[in-house]
C-alpha cells in the first residue's frame, strides 16, 4: 500500500479565529488559499480574491450520511 507524506496543514501558523492549525495550498496562478480545518470555524484568507474586491457568491455543502447512491440511479444516460 503507497503512502503520502505530505500534508495540507501549515503547523507554524495559527488560525486567527479559533486557534487552530490553517491548511495551506496553492492555487496557481492566484496565490495561496489559507483556511482552518476546523469544521466549527469559517475563517479562510485567498489573498488574491480578497483584492478582487467583493464577490457575490454561494457555498453548497455536502455530507453523505448514508449508504450512498445505487448504481441504478448513478448510470450515465
């Protein structure tokens, strides 16, 4: 079995909300995006959307809390 050993999470910095460790990656060609894993806080920094000025936007969240979808109905028509 292979294994990673890279990892997301940038331990010398902190969030600024809630203390956490950030995640940290980037995301070319518009810089780093910064956000805390903690699933109870919404603190992200993107750098390049931040000067872009205000954006309207949504945020879709998903959790499967099932036994997922059949194959039936996942079939490509």
């Amino acid at each position: 079995m292979s294994q990673c050993n890279s990892s997301l999470i940038d331990e010398g910095n902190k969030c600024p909300k809630c203390g956490s460790s950030v995640y940290r990656f980037e995301v070319p060609p518009h810089g780093m995006l910064e956000g805390c894993p903690n699933p109870e806080c919404t603190w992200q920094r993107w750098q390049a959307m931040d000067e872009a000025g205000q954006k309207d936007y949504i945020e879709v969240r998903i959790a499967d809390t099932g036994q997922g979808i059949p194959k039936r109905i996942c079939q490509i028509v």
